[in-house]
C-alpha cells in the first residue's frame, strides 16, 4: 500500500485527532461525573496508562514499517512519540498535584525513598531531552547520528515503564495487564536486535567477500 | 467564641450535608435510573447505582448507638457500594457492584469452631438474634490511602465470642470468607490463596469496636459489600474486615491471612491503621476521602489508629514499626 503525500497528510490528522480522543474522553468524564468514586485515581490510571500505550505504539512504527514495507509509517512517529510524551506529562502532573499538591521537595523525597515511584519518574525525565530535540532545527543542531543515539533512550524509557506499572500492579497482585504491556515491548525490542545482529552479519559477509 | 480549625480532619457542623439533600439525591439518582430503564444502558452507571441500591433495599432496624457517631459527612450510598475491594469478584473497584448481584446469601451459615467450648453452626437468623442490632458511623481507612464514613447495622462481635465460650487455647480469631467458583468469577485467578483469611488477636477482635455487620445505610448489606455478614475493625485498614464470612475459627496460634501470604513486606497481621509507618510503595500520612477530597484539596492526615485511640491498650510496649 502506497500513499501520496496528501493522503499521508490526512492520515496524519486521523491519527492526530485518534490520539486525543483518550484526553477528550477525560476531560468530557470531568464535567459529566463520569470518572466514578474516585476520579483522581482514575485519571492518574488513565495517563499512565496511555502513556504506555503511545510508548508501544512509537516502538511498533519501525518494525511495521520494515514488515509491511510502509516507509511512509516512519512519518507518523514524530508524532505518536510526541502524545506519549503529552500524557506521561499529565501523568506527572496529577502526580504532583493530587498526591502532593505541588510541593516539590515532598515530591522529591516522596520520589526517592520509593523505587516504583523513583523508576517512573527517572523514565520521565529521560522522555523530557526526547521531546525536546523532535523538532527537525533540533536534529539539524544535534546532527543525526547523535539524534538517533539519543533517541535510542525510548528503549529504556519503555522498559522503565513497564517496570513501574509493574510494581504498581504488585500491591494488587495482578499482573495481567502489566505482563501483557511489557510482552509487547519486549517483542518491539527484540526485533531490533535481531535485525541488527542479521546486518552485521551480512556486513561482516560483504567485508569478507570485499578482501 | 473562636472558632479554629485545627486540620482537615475536623468538619465544621456547617459543612456537614444536611440528611434532606443527601437523601433528596438518592431519590434524584433512582428517578433518573427509572426513567432510563425504558432506554437501557443510556444512563447506565445511574441505573447501576440504583440496582445495587434497589437490590439490598430490604431495611434492616437498629438503634443508632451514640457512642459511635461522627461529626464528618457520610460517603454517599452510590460511592460506597460502587467502589469496592472485593478480589472474590475481580480486581477492579467497579467489579464487585456488576457481578456481585447474583450471589445467594440465604441460605447462609457459619461455623463457629476450634478452642471453643460450645462450637456451632448458626444460620443468620440465628446470628442476627444474638444481639440487638444498632448503628454506628465508623471511618473506613483502605491501605490503598483513601477512606470513607459509613454506617453499618449490627453488633458487637464480642456477643457472637461470649456465647461460643472460649477455652484457655482460643489466643486468635480466623475468619473464612466464602470461595465458590460459580458464584465468584474473580475466584478463577490466583491473585491471592483463596478462600480469602483473615484474623486477629482474640483480645481484639473483643474490643467493643470490633463489629460483626449485617447492613449499611439502615440497609441489609448489598452483596459488593460483603453481604450476609462480615465485620467492620475501623482502627485496621480495610482488608482486616473479612466480608461474606462462613467460618469463625478459634486457634491458639496466630492465623494465616490472605494479604500478608501473598505480600508479607507490605501487609502485616496487624495493620493498624498507622500514619507514621508506610507502605513499602506509599505514604500513609495522608489519605482521600472519597467523595469529598476533590481537585483542589490537599489529601487530609490520616490518625493514628483512623483516631480510634480507645484500642491504643491492646499494643501498649508493642512495636508497632515492627508488628505492623
């Protein structure tokens, strides 16, 4: 499947609205009482979980991309990673607002005398410099090669993620969905390595047959 | 006269919803449900509340017993029986008020046995005549840090202890809560060592605040709540009070429990509510109160004991960083 450029623009605006629609739904639920008995619990839930979400869904652009033979996928991600950004940043805020009602330094002592928090917000911050150099000035300023290296953080990043959800859901004793998250993740990043491994083999063959 | 408030903890007689309003939004929310029964699932979660409501609406009398009232709002009806930690039917807190409604709680018996010395198995209007029922507004503190205020109808569990007859062996109360996989569908995953245990120390679970409960709200207790019985300990966080009991043990060594098999670290035998000792992966200090702590309130500070000082005695020379 091929798109020209406009129809890629279009998708591109789907996507966009698609990706808001969990904030709308939140913000919608606000006003109407819809997030049950208790709502900031719901919405701190509802971000990190999206937040997850989009961190799945950016790893999944590449190797879609590579499987279904789509490059034009890789126009998407920009933006996909972005949203995964907007709501780890909500997810932060409630953090800081409803359990500490923006006291940072209680934040802060809150944050490492706690390893699920701690690891959570570390995956955090690693996200800000990501976010911060996805403007294309930013890539040019950083040069491309040190991008990518940087922008290989969101590896981490997500494996961080999982690691937080996962002790979350420990105090419930139910790591359904944290098992399936991280499986995800887990495949993401694995066929990368595989394909890595393949082209340096492949490499080391044509260096071989070079000489 | 000054008037100084001294934390969130203490309400003021005028912020208190006068009982009109809350019931008048109790009729609102049945009327709403009636009328969305002709468009079903339009107003869905409104027709929910109002089932769970309508369900257990058999009244339950008692006399309110006025050592046990307290100067804070009530938890509405919807939010206390929509919200529940409940594993028997699924982990989520939206869980038990969906498929709870099917469970059969007569009949019902318990068996009162171990180092007793006239064990029995009463069926519940045998154990609802124990003693006479009454009221009493208690504090609920959940170890998730949030809390609410509810009145529960029933008696003291000291009653149900004095007729069995201890022996000198009876150190610990367990209690058995009810597993049965056709009625639980949260019993088909191994989240805790089902049936679900719980236990205390005998001379605490005769504490005059140890109550064993039959309804809230002037109500029989809807299923999601732990119907037909089941008992409210408002010093411990919410998962020492077994619900939907069917067995009462007397041992002479302390019981094994649910929480503290599946997580000793984080859920001691004891779990007294306590603000200075955290939960591994959270504070105590503080907690939410459901239905009131909104956007712009600071959690409120959670007391030592949920401010039931009078059980302080029964761990006086304990450490209770250690026995927690």
């Amino acid at each position: 499947m091929t798109l020209n450029p406009k129809q890629q623009s279009h998708l591109k605006a789907v996507l966009f609205i698609l990706a808001l629609l969990p904030f709308l739904r939140l913000v919608f639920a606000i006003f109407t009482d819809g997030l049950g008995a208790n709502p900031l619990e719901f919405i701190t839930r509802n971000t990190g979980d999206w937040t997850l979400y989009f961190l799945c869904i950016t790893l999944a652009v590449t190797p879609l991309r590579r499987l279904l033979n789509l490059p034009w996928l890789l126009k998407m991600r920009r933006m996909l990673g972005l949203f995964g950004f907007f709501y780890a940043a909500l997810h932060f805020l409630t953090f800081l607002w409803f359990d500490h009602f923006f006291d940072v330094a209680e934040m802060l002592r809150d944050v490492v005398k706690r390893p699920f928090i701690l690891v959570g917000f570390i995956a955090f911050v690693l996200l800000l410099p990501l976010a911060l150099t996805s403007t294309n000035k930013m890539i040019r300023r950083v040069g491309a090669k040190r991008w990518q290296l940087l922008h290989r953080l969101v590896y981490l990043i997500a494996a961080l993620g999982v690691l937080h959800y996962f002790w979350m859901k420990a105090g419930k004793h139910d790591f359904a969905q944290p098992i399936l998250v991280g499986s995800i993740v887990a495949i993401l990043l694995l066929l990368r390595v595989v394909w890595s491994v393949q082209r340096r083999i492949s490499e080391q063959r044509l260096s071989a047959n070079a000489s | 006269m000054l008037i100084k408030r001294q934390s969130g903890n203490i309400i003021l007689p005028s912020e208190i919803t006068p009982r009109e309003f809350v019931e008048a939004r109790r009729h609102f929310i049945k009327q709403i449900a009636v009328g969305a029964a002709g468009s079903a699932g339009l107003i869905e979660m409104a027709n929910r509340a109002a089932f769970a409501q309508d369900s257990g609406a058999r009244k339950l009398p008692a006399t309110a017993n006025s050592n046990y009232v307290l100067m804070e709002n009530k938890t509405s009806y919807k939010d206390a029986t929509t919200y529940n930690n409940y594993y028997e039917f699924g982990t989520s807190k939206s869980d038990p008020a969906q498929t709870a409604g099917g469970l059969k709680t007569r009949p019902w018996t318990v068996s009162i046995e171990g180092e007793v010395n006239r064990p029995m198995k009463l069926d519940l209007d045998a154990l609802m005549k124990i003693a006479p029922m009454e009221e009493r507004i208690y504090r609920l503190r959940c170890v998730e840090g949030w809390s609410m205020v509810i009145p529960w109808t029933g008696y003291a569990l000291s009653n149900l202890i004095k007729k069995v007859e201890p022996n000198s062996n009876a150190k610990y109360v367990e209690f058995t809560t009810l597993a049965d996989k056709s009625q639980m569908p949260g019993l088909a995953y191994d989240v805790l060592n089902w049936p679900y245990m719980e236990g205390l120390r005998i001379d605490e679970a005769m504490h005059p605040l140890a109550f064993l409960t039959f309804g809230m709200y002037g109500q029989v207790l809807p299923n999601q709540n732990g119907a037909p019985l089941r008992i409210a300990l408002p010093w411990k966080y919410g998962f020492k009070s077994a619900k939907a009991i069917v067995r009462i043990r007397f041992t002479s060594t302390q019981p094994k429990t649910a929480w503290n098999q599946a997580a000793p670290r984080e859920y001691g035998f004891y779990s007294n509510v306590n603000p200075d000792v955290d939960h591994p992966r959270w504070s105590q200090a503080t907690e939410r109160r459901i239905g009131e702590d909104g956007f712009f309130a600071k959690k409120r500070k959670t007391l030592m004991f949920n401010g039931y000082n009078e059980v302080a005695g029964l761990y006086s020379g304990m450490d209770l960083r250690k026995y927690f």
